[in-house]
C-alpha cells in the first residue's frame, strides 16, 4: 500500500471512529478499527472525578442490570466497561481477582470482561471493601452494569 494510500485509509478510520464515539451512548474506554492491514486504535485514560462532583462521569444512577442485579443505591459499583463476558479471574480454574471482603484499591484489577476475543481488565475506581459480587463468573453483561458492591473504606480500614 502506498504511503498516500495508508493516509487515506488511516484518515477514513479517524472518520470512523469520530462518528462511532459520537453515536454512543456512554463514555467510551477504547476503539478499535481496521482495514484490511491498517489499523487504529484509541484508549483512553479511566476518568477523573469532576471537580463539581467528585464523581467520575461513567458513575451515575442509571443501569442497564436488572433489579435482581442492582445493589443498595448507597453503595459505590464497580461497573461493566464493554458489552461482553464476565470473568472473575484470570483463568479458568484461578483463584479469583477478588472476593467478598477484600479490600481493593484504584486501579486493581476485579476481573475480565470478554468482549470479541479481546480481554478487558475491569478496574475498581475507588478504595472500598467487596460487599458483594453482582454478576457470576462467565455470564453476559452490558456497557455499564454493576459487576462488583463496594463498601467505603474508613480510616482504620486503609
């Protein structure tokens, strides 16, 4: 493929991805599009609280997940990055990344959500202890749904 070429097939991708981010609904994490040998992929950086809130904005009120899954309206969640798959670990047959009563950290890793054959790590976004595990090991979930109930942490528990 000529230089020119790739500009081209590269410039429609951007194009693409644009008008993709812009139709969906939630914020977006990473986009990933080819064709045939070009590629171009984004991610992005997990978001920060708004200052007016303290909130980040992928944590409001609505959910996709049924009542069945829903925890207590207090409670912080750890939630679904992508449509896809569950995993609660690594692995088949690993111990999981997190269980009830943990304690877990910004950043830490409390499982996988499958999405196309890729692997997504689901990062908790604040301190807190696991209270409950909402979705089980291996079944679908959507772009936003509550995957894990976090208790806050106090004082003597950091």
């Amino acid at each position: 493929m000529t230089d020119d070429r790739a500009g081209q097939v590269l410039d429609e991708l951007r194009r693409q991805a644009r008008h993709l981010v812009a139709d969906l609904a939630g914020p977006v994490r990473r986009v990933r599009l080819r064709s045939g040998d070009a590629a171009l992929e984004v991610e992005w950086h997990d978001p920060v609280p708004s200052p007016r809130t303290g909130v980040p904005p992928a944590a409001g009120p609505a959910t996709r997940a049924g009542a069945e899954n829903a925890p207590a309206a207090d409670r912080p969640t750890v939630r679904a990055p992508v449509v896809g798959t569950f995993y609660r670990a690594p692995e088949p047959g690993a111990m999981p990344f997190v269980a009830v009563g943990d304690l877990v950290r910004p950043g830490q890793v409390i499982g996988i959500v499958e999405a196309m054959k890729l692997m997504n790590e689901v990062t908790a976004g604040q301190a807190g202890r696991v209270a409950e595990v909402l979705v089980e090991d291996g079944k679908p979930v959507e772009y936003d749904q509550p995957l894990i109930a976090l208790d806050p942490v106090t004082g003597q528990d950091a």
